[in-house]
C-alpha cells in the first residue's frame, strides 16, 4: 500500500506523523515583534496538529527557541504535562500586544526621513 496516496482518514497517527510537510520556521531569539508571526505559523502547522504528541510538540516549540527565550524555559522538562506551562510563560513574555504595537510605533518614530 502507498502510503502518500492512503487518504488520512485511513492513515493511523504515526503514518500521519510521518507525512508532516516540511516547515522553515525562523528561530525566535526574543525580538517582541516576530512572536506574532512565529506563534501563528507554529500553531497553525505543530500546535493544533492531532496527530502530534504534547510531547513532540513541546519539543519542536523548543526547537525554535534560541537567547533569552530559550533560556527561559531552559529548566523546565519537555514533557506533555509542561507543555502548556511552557506556552504560558512565552505568551506572558512575549504576546502582550500592546508590547508588540509599541515596539511597532518605536520603529516608525526612529525611521529616518527619505
């Protein structure tokens, strides 16, 4: 049986696994502004995966972490049951928007005029 053209539907959950496209997600190093975009992408392709564990998960995430966010989370273990933990603490850091739109706002203001 072919594997690539078995419908998902009957495709058990590691052979889905296996079948994940790849994806080229920028590493996150704590610049408040690209955690929008790299949260988004992560989700829509790892996080509300149902055929990924929270184990694996939690794995990948860490993955894309590098300086101080990746020394953030450094002391938790990657583990399913700390993966929401882990969520958490990025999105305390690093997903207020007003943050975000005020590091969009210093931007602009430190523009120089053409």
């Amino acid at each position: 049986m072919n594997v690539a053209s078995t419908p998902l539907t009957h495709c058990t959950p590691n052979c889905a696994y296996n079948k994940l496209p790849t994806i080229k997600l920028e590493p996150f190093s704590g610049d408040i502004e690209p955690w929008p975009r790299l949260w988004e992408q992560f989700q829509s392709s790892v996080d509300t995966n149902h055929f990924v564990s929270r184990t694996n998960k939690h794995a990948f995430l860490r993955g894309y972490l590098e300086g101080e966010p990746k020394h953030l989370v450094d002391g938790i273990a990657v583990t399913a049951e700390i993966y929401r933990e882990t969520k958490r603490i990025l999105h305390a850091k690093y997903g207020d928007k007003n943050r975000i739109i005020q590091a969009h706002l210093d931007y602009l203001e430190d523009l120089k005029p053409i």
